[in-house]
C-alpha cells in the first residue's frame, strides 16, 4: 500500500468484448500477467479500500483465475453499454457519497501510483478529475482520404483513465444523463450535469488496448531488468554408438551414461535458464529418481525451462554452450547444434553459441572418463 493517499475506493471495467483486439483482451498476458491484473493490482497497492472489477456475465471463472492471490476486490456483472456497466460498478460499490471513487479502465494496464494521486488530489478544488495529455501531433480533418482542412490542436487533450468522482457526484450525474444517448465517458456525464472536470497530468505509458498491434507497444512500455543465469553438467562415457550433445546425435563409439539421453549441452543451459530466473534447477522439474524421464529426449527439459520463462512474461536474449571433452570432435556439429538451439528457443542464429575446448589431457574429461558442458543464458524478465 502506498501511504498519504485519499482514502479512495474503486470501480475496473472490464465488461468489453475486446473485439478490435481479438477477443477477450482483459485475459490475455502482457508482461506474464493478465491484463486486469495490472490495474487491479496498481489500485490495491496505491490502497483502494474497496474495489469492484466489472466483467462480463459468464466470465467469473476467468476472473477468478487472472486476479488468483489478491485480496480486496468483488465482482460485478457488466452491462450492454461501457455505461451501464460503470453504473452497475457503482452500485455495488456503495458506500458513503461524499467518497473519492476512481473509474478505471482494465484495458489502460500501465498505470502507476502518481497518476492515482494526481487524479485524487484534484478532486479537492472539482467535481471531477481526469488525467490527459495534450495533442501534440498536428490535426487534420479528411473526407474520403484527402484533406479537407487543418484542425487546430490548442487546448485539445487525450483523455486516460482512471477519472475521479466523489460517489455521489457520478451516481446523481448517471442519474440524469438522458436515456438511450451514449456516453463518452464519466467526465462528460458529470460536465453534462454542471459539475466542473479538472485535467490533471496523464501518463504516456497509460495507452489503451485498443488494436491487437497495442500489445507489442505495451510489452516494450514494461520497465525489464537483465538477468544472467550459468549451469553445469557432466557424464561418464559407456558402451554406445552414438552420442547427443546440444539435440544433435552424432555417431560415435561410445555414448554418455544418464537417466535421460544425458545431453550435457541441454543439461547445462536448461540450468542455465533456470537459475537465470531463481526457478530451481532440472534436477527439481525432472527428477532422475522419476521412471517416465529414463531415456527421454533433453529438448523437453529445455523447452520447459523457456516455457515456465515466458509465462513470466520474460524472453530470452542470447545463451552461449560449451562443451568440454576430448572427443567427439564437436566443430564439424557445431553449426547443426546452433540451428538446432536456435529452433527450439525460438532465437535468432546470432544469439546462439556453441564452442568445444579440451583439458589437454588433464582431468575426467581428458582421460576420456567423460563429458562436460557449461552454460550461460542471458533472459529478461519485467521489473
């Protein structure tokens, strides 16, 4: 919870079929998190003593799922116009009507704290308050694809949400608003009824998710931070034909003793990207004590490791193999194992490496005892 704030409570509309974007938006991941979970989390945090989430009619079980682990919130079904389901919202919100109430968006998920404050603090001198930011591009006005004049961007504004009201200064204005005229939105409802709306400062990062194209720009908006992960592994050679290391079998006359296919190079960055993220090691996702996992292929644990990534919202940057041993000579494969990690992590040919070294005769690995492959990955996770 973030202190000093009004106490405030809060209504989340998130009724909207999200059919510009492709269907149900406030579901979808950005940044690993569904998307009401973004504003709904940024409301709790900044300390919403009360919050209703409006979503459609059917959808309980999803909302259930998105907003698993927060406290706090209550649900409310959504109507047949974004209006009516603000007015819904309201209504099980209750309480005491001179209340400050924020009227939020779920499809603006990058909201932050000091646009809730600005937005509250206004509401001391107003009977609503909205954050805006001002037109910067220029304005032209067409008709059937050529320009027809210049339209002047002097006191225009693009307005955000959340928009602040005291309960019953919306409840009356929604009372009043004539029946069947859509509304563009709970400041207009409020101006229409005589109250005065003030702009407060808006937040670039406050984009609406309108078209499906909107994501990738949300996805960039997410401050990340780089982390850097490193695994090991190593097995002893025995009786074989063949050898797989880095997904590529190569034909050799002994082969390396595992549970699994014991591929070192995918033993070690599977580790690699684990630790990368504080998520265990391929010992605790797939234990050798476990029957189903004798023999299996490595490139399942590996693409566990970038799966259990990306539903973090994280992605991959760059790994880097090395593989230690005497022989197999592994610089005829080595182009076969970068194409072949790069398909199974989705990575351009670039950000992939894999190099070989021996121990000059020193150590297991140079008394051909066996195999050892180190690894680094570098991911990037949301902050």
């Amino acid at each position: 919870m973030t202190s000093s704030l009004p106490a405030f409570a809060a209504v989340v509309v998130a009724a909207g079929s999200g059919s510009r974007a492709g269907g149900a938006k406030q579901w979808r991941r950005l940044g690993g998190r569904p998307v009401i979970r973004w504003s709904v989390e940024a409301l709790l945090d900044a300390g919403a003593e009360d919050l209703v989430v409006v979503i459609p009619a059917a959808a309980g079980d999803e909302a259930a799922e998105a907003l698993k682990g927060l406290s706090g919130w209550r649900l409310a079904p959504g109507g047949s116009s974004r209006a009516e389901s603000v007015c819904n919202g309201l209504s099980a919100l209750g309480g005491p009507s001179g209340r400050p109430v924020l009227i939020h968006d779920a499809a603006r998920p990058l909201l932050d704290v000091a646009v809730i404050r600005r937005t509250l603090e206004a509401l001391a001198d107003a009977d609503g308050a909205l954050p805006a930011l001002p037109v910067a591009d220029s304005l032209r006005k067409a008709s059937a694809g050529f320009i027809e004049e210049a339209v002047q961007r002097d006191g225009l504004w693009r307005a955000q949400t959340p928009q602040a009201f005291r309960r019953g200064t919306i409840t009356d204005a929604y009372a009043a608003w004539p029946a069947g005229e859509p509304a563009t939105d709970e400041a207009a409802v409020v101006q229409r009824a005589g109250g005065r709306v003030r702009v407060v400062e808006g937040d670039p990062r406050l984009m609406k998710l309108t078209f499906p194209e909107d994501f990738a720009m949300a996805e960039a908006l997410i401050p990340r931070r780089t982390r850097v992960g490193q695994g090991f592994d190593a097995h002893r050679w025995g009786p074989g034909t063949s050898v797989w290391l880095c997904g590529v079998e190569i034909a050799h006359d002994q082969t390396l003793i595992g549970h699994s296919d014991a591929d070192a190079g995918l033993h070690a960055l599977t580790d690699a990207i684990l630790g990368a993220m504080g998520d265990g090691d391929i010992g605790d996702h797939f234990p050798p004590t476990d029957p189903q996992w004798k023999g299996a292929s490595s490139d399942q644990f590996l693409v566990h490791a970038v799966e259990r990534l990306q539903a973090r919202g994280g992605g991959l940057v760059n790994v880097d193999v090395t593989l230690i041993c005497e022989r197999p000579k592994v610089k005829p494969h080595r182009q076969a194992m970068r194409e072949r990690l790069a398909a199974l992590l989705s990575l351009p040919l670039d950000a992939v490496s894999v190099k070989a070294t021996t121990t000059e005769a020193m150590g297991f690995t140079g008394r051909g005892e066996g195999l050892a492959a180190q690894a680094i990955a570098t991911i990037d996770l949301p902050a």
